[in-house]
C-alpha cells in the first residue's frame, strides 16, 4: 500500500486529509464509509464471539427464575 494513496478508494491526497484512528483519507466520504464497515464488522465480531453464557441470559430465562424464587406455585414438583 501506497503511503501516497486513500486506503478506501486508492484516490490521491488533496490538501486536507480526513482522519480515522491515524488512517488518512482523501475524502469525508472515504472516512465515514471505513468507519461504517469498521463498525459493522466490530458488532459483529461481538455476535459472534460472545461467550455461550451471555447467550443463557438473554430472553425468559431470568423471568423465569424470578418467578419460581417469589412465587409459592413455582416451587411445586412438576406435574407429569
């Protein structure tokens, strides 16, 4: 890669340069579309990546919990 060059569209510096965590871009469109695709990429190396644990939290399972802690029924043996 050239040092000379936009790292997003290869297009040559002007007078101001447009700057993303030290990457210089020729362009405030270059700029805010790396940062897009950067923070795309960011989220979704968090789905992926997240600890199966997280995955347990989410949705009814802590209602559920709180339910059978508070209430007198949710303590009973399953009916079967």
């Amino acid at each position: 890669m050239s040092v000379n060059k936009c790292p997003w569209c290869g297009g040559k510096f002007g007078l101001v340069r447009h700057y993303h965590f030290r990457t210089g871009f020729c362009r405030e469109q270059c700029r805010r579309k790396y940062q897009a695709s950067w923070e795309r990429k960011k989220l979704l190396r968090r789905l992926i990546f997240r600890p199966p644990s997280v995955w347990l939290e989410t949705g009814n399972a802590s209602t559920r919990s709180n339910l059978s802690a508070s209430s007198p029924a949710g303590k009973l043996p399953l009916q079967q």
